[in-house]
C-alpha cells in the first residue's frame, strides 16, 4: 500500500485535531471560529483544467518518486507561470537518504525545498498519544503532515494557494478514486484547491521523467523500498522491512528504543510498532494487558525476518545485492 506523499483530505475531524495540536503549542492566531464553518464548497474544475495563473502553487514534496515527478514536470515541463513553493513535512522518522535526496532535488529544481516543520517529531506524537498509529488510528498522517502543512500556508499569506500533490491512481484502490481536482479545508474558514497533476501517470512515466531532468530516483528505491516516507512505515511490507535490516546495522536498536520510550507512556506498560498478525503468532514475544493477547515486539519481529528457521520464506544469499529494487531501476 504505496504511501509516498501527502494526502491532505477536508475531513470535519480536522477541526478538532488542529484545536488539540494548538492546546500544546504557540500557533497563528485565526480569526475565523470552527463554529462559523457550515459545510465545503465544491470544486468545479474539470480534469484538464489548469490553476489560474495568479495562484500560488503549495508543492507537497517527499522525496518519493511521485512527488518528485510531479516537481520536475510542473518546474520545467508543465509551462505554468505560477509561483511555486516545494514543501516538505519532516516527521522525524525519515531515512537520512531521504533528507540528502531532497536537498539533491532541490538543486536540480533550482529552488529550495522548503520545510514545513510539525510540532512533534514521530516518537513524540506516539508518546502524547501513549501508543503508535495503525491503519485504523492513523494519526501520523494527520498530526505529522496535514496539520502542519495547513499552518505553513497560513503562515505565509499565499495569493489563493493551491495544494499540488504527488499521487497517482495506479498506488491503490482508494487513490484511483479521487479526482484530480479537490479542495480541502484549511487555516479555519479557508479552502484550499488540491490539483492532482500526475493521478493518471504510470510509474513508467514517473521514472522516465527522472531520467529526462539527469535526477536518479531517491537510493532507498534501489534498496527495495516500495514507499521512502517515515522509515519505516507502519504499513512496511514483510520483504521491505528485511531488506532495511540488512542494510542498516542501527535499526534494530533504534526501533527498540521507540517501543521502550512509548511503551512508558503506554497505560499498558508497552507498546509495539507493528500489528499483532505482522509475524506468525509463533513469534510472538510478548503479552497486551489489557486483551490478554500475545503480540511481537520488534525483537520478534526481527526474528522472523532474520532467523534461520525461515529460510522457505526469503530465497537468501550471503552477500547483500547491491540493487534490490522493486521497480526495475536496477538496469
């Protein structure tokens, strides 16, 4: 379930979030109240339509290969006179290469990639919120990339910004749903477009365009990365998350950091980064509770990833592959 880039929606519930973000933090002050909000306007631009020429372009930025499409295409093929700005959201929780990528597509835009910084890092939020997002609490998204990207256009008092976002239909059953054209709530009382330009791309299109501005795709694609957000998502797939321990000596204990310092905060007294069912329950090390049962904490989940007796199923060799990729970039 491929998850680059941001995904900003005009759900009600983000009222209540941005209000409960601001209880702990100095924020904008907004003139508008909640309460005056009625109901969403609608957004009648059809598919081909492009921005009017006067607004400013809010460019979500990831550092994943859609996003990073989407920059180049609206920076040097797309013919817009639009100013544009390349927001970035930094959750604290991203692979280093992710970072120096951004820097790097910066430099080939020729224009900075912006940081619209959240107030709390990833393990920050799972310890105020004494556990770790799942697919079905997924707060992350929310608190680490909505929100935050919300304040900084607010902050910067942009002519009618539009929110350009770096998703294609291909990525999942729920993307192939939304229409290019959006809107969403914004800073209390403001709607924002979303514009979706790369929604009907093939990944094909994706990294050809890498190839025609000379951008190589960010390195972690290579390492068999199917997604280069937070490292590594809650949502990681079984083969990714071997390929991350295999390469990255520091994970392990890094991870087990995160479960401890969460596992604190937790009324439970420990916490898990992963779902219950993401190993065999043979592997689980460990007891919730409050249910009474057995779930795996990140040494069992290494365990299953790395130990012997799994053999029938990761086809292994001695020697790490130097490209792994999962998109054919390895040619």
């Amino acid at each position: 379930m491929p998850d680059d880039d941001i995904v900003l929606t005009s759900d009600p519930r983000q009222i209540g979030l941005f209000m409960e973000e601001m209880e702990d933090c100095d924020a904008f002050e907004s003139t508008t109240q909640p309460s005056s909000i009625i109901k969403r306007p609608k957004n009648n631009r059809k598919e081909g339509d492009l921005p009017s020429p006067d607004q400013e372009l809010v460019v979500a930025t990831s550092g994943g290969k859609d996003s990073a499409a989407m920059a180049l295409w609206l920076r040097f093929e797309s013919g817009l006179p639009n100013p544009m700005h390349f927001v970035f959201n930094n959750t604290g929780h991203e692979h280093p290469f992710t970072l120096g990528y951004l820097k790097t597509l910066g430099d080939v835009l020729g224009q900075e990639v912006e940081e619209a910084p959240a107030q709390y890092t990833f393990l920050e939020l799972a310890i105020k919120k004494k556990r770790f997002p799942s697919s079905m609490t997924r707060f992350c998204t929310e608190h680490l990339k909505i929100l935050p990207m919300q304040r900084w256009i607010a902050e910067q008092n942009l002519i009618d910004p539009v929110i350009c976002q770096g998703v294609r239909a291909e990525e999942s059953a729920r993307r192939a749903k939304m229409p290019v054209w959006d809107n969403t709530l914004g800073d209390f009382g403001n709607f924002y477009d979303i514009w979706r330009p790369v929604l009907r791309w093939s990944v094909e299109e994706v990294f050809a365009i890498h190839k025609r501005h000379d951008l190589e795709p960010n390195p972690l694609y290579k390492m068999g990365a199917g997604r280069v957000g937070c490292w590594p998502c809650i949502h990681v797939g079984l083969g990714e998350l071997r390929n991350a321990f295999r390469r990255d000596a520091d994970l392990l204990d890094r991870l087990r950091h995160m479960e401890a310092e969460v596992g604190k905060a937790s009324p439970r007294g420990i916490a898990t980064i992963f779902r219950p069912n993401f190993v065999p329950e043979r592997f689980h090390d460990a007891v919730d509770s409050v249910s009474g049962k057995t779930i795996c904490t990140i040494d069992a989940v290494h365990a299953y990833l790395m130990g012997t007796d799994n053999l029938t199923l990761f086809d292994d060799d001695e020697d790490v592959p130097t490209c792994m990729s999962q998109y054919g970039l390895c040619e």
